[in-house]
C-alpha cells in the first residue's frame, strides 16, 4: 500500500490510532473498541443488519471491486442467532476496501473514517463528536504545516530550476540545435537530479506508477523538495565547471544523502524535543 502515516488523537482519555494511506485516512476500531470494553464490540457492531447495510453501500459507491452478490448473502443471514461476521471475513468475502484487518506493529482492525465515525456513533454519540473533533483537529494542523513547509520548499526549487535551465542553455546545448534536442537535453539533466535524489528517472517512477498522475516530484516530502531545490543550485554551478555528467551524478547523489541524513535527524531530534517538552507542560 506503500508508506503508511500514523499519527494518535486523544479522544475522552483515550489514545486512538489513525493510520493514513494510498487511499484515505483511517482510524483504529480496535483502540475505540477499547474504551468501551474488547474488540468483541467489533463484532456485535457488525452482526446488526443495519450496520451490514451501512458497510455495503460505502463498499458501492467507493470500490468498484466490491462482490455485491456475497453482500447480498449476508444481508439475508443478518439478524439470525446464527449469524457471526468478522472484519477478515468480510474483506475475504467481498474484496471490501473500507475496512482492514491488520497484523504486526500497528495492528488490529482500522476502518475508513466514514465507516469509523459510525461505529462511533453506535459506542456513544458523544464519543462520536469528540473523535471527529479530534480527528479534523489533526487534519487541520497537517494541512496548515504541509502548505506552508511545501509551497515554500517548491517556490526554492523552480527559482532553482531557472537557474539550473539558465546554465543548461549556457554550457550544454550546441548553437544550433532542433526543439526536440533541446528537449531531450532538459530532460537528461532533470533525471540526473531524479536519480542523485529519488534513485530513478521520471519514466522509470511513471512505469512503475501509472495510476498517479502528475510526476515524482509531487509527491515528494517537504524534505526531498528542500535537498532537491539545493542540488538543482549545485549541478548548475557543476555544469559552469564543466564537470562531465559522471561525475555530477556520483557528487550530487553524496550531497542528497548527506543532506537527507541531516534533515532527518534533525525533524527526529525536533519531534522527541517536542514530546520531552509537552510532557514538561
């Protein structure tokens, strides 16, 4: 599913796991379940027909992979003694989407924050309102520091770009030479930086992710988007010196590592500040 974000919220004394990935955010039934007793809770929740119809139209109008006719089967055994649903074995029955079972380090049952609110409302209406405000506070706060750290760090990289395509012009590009060529030029020199700092060239990252639009770089950190905005500066003062490509791959592939060792340890150092000194508070 590629890299996961986990972040926790408070909810009435309670610690709640909120994991974010390729296709929405979604929070830890387990950890609700919790506050009210086990994860038994789960599956009383999911016996009740009414809830059985919630999950199945959320699967319909958000997966299209959805096998509606073993829907329909458990629809018609719901409210029955016999009747037991678990989250795995609806997943496996229908292809559901919207609800995980997970193992290992963050597991235990997530659901999309659509079907999660509601098993937020059937705990405790009031619970409920105090996990959506706590879950759109979080949102708000990631939104606010993503907006104002990327647009900042992708404001330096074109201002960059400018002067890294001013010095491709400059040093790289015979007198006379087709639109074509100059275009394969920019894009030779823009995958040198793609692979000092991302490993792979912009068609070997559209290759291996045709479902993405845009390019690699739109969806890069706010930390990649800073090394980037610095080595883009580098490799034009390297092409000034006339380095051959070679060499300006292997010395900014170095500058990109050891920069990114650099913003991660101190984004990890930042992060342990900041626990140590909320826990002073």
């Amino acid at each position: 599913m590629g890299r996961d974000k986990k972040a926790t919220i408070e909810v009435q004394g309670s610690d709640i796991t909120v994991l974010s990935i390729a296709y929405g955010d979604f929070i830890s039934l387990t950890d609700m379940a919790k506050k009210f007793g086990d994860d038994s809770l789960i599956y009383s929740w999911m016996r009740n027909r009414n809830t059985l119809e919630f999950l199945g139209i959320w699967e319909q109008l958000h997966n299209p992979d959805f096998k509606g006719g073993e829907f329909e089967t458990f629809k018609t055994q719901a409210g029955l003694n016999s009747f037991h649903l678990t989250p795995r074995k609806w997943i496996e029955a229908t292809g559901a989407m919207g609800l995980q079972s997970r193992a290992g380090r963050y597991g235990g049952t997530y659901a999309h924050k659509d079907l999660a609110f509601e098993f937020g409302s059937w705990l405790s209406p009031e619970f409920k309102l105090y996990l959506i405000k706590e879950f759109q506070r979080l949102k708000d706060d990631e939104n606010r520091r993503l907006s104002l750290a990327w647009n900042l760090n992708r404001t330096l990289s074109k201002l960059n770009y400018r002067i890294h395509t001013d010095a491709i012009k400059a040093h790289l590009i015979p007198a006379i030479v087709t639109p074509e060529q100059v275009a394969i030029t920019y894009a030779t020199e823009a995958d040198i930086l793609n692979v000092a700092l991302f490993g792979q060239t912009a068609r070997q990252w559209r290759d291996a992710n045709p479902k993405l639009e845009g390019n690699m770089r739109e969806y890069a950190t706010v930390e990649q988007l800073l090394v980037l905005a610095n080595i883009e500066g580098m490799n034009a003062e390297f092409i000034h010196m006339g380095l051959i490509q070679g060499e300006r791959l292997k010395r900014l592939n170095e500058i990109a590592i050891r920069q990114m060792r650099t913003l991660t340890l101190a984004v990890n150092l930042k992060v342990l500040g900041g626990g140590k000194e909320a826990d002073e508070k």
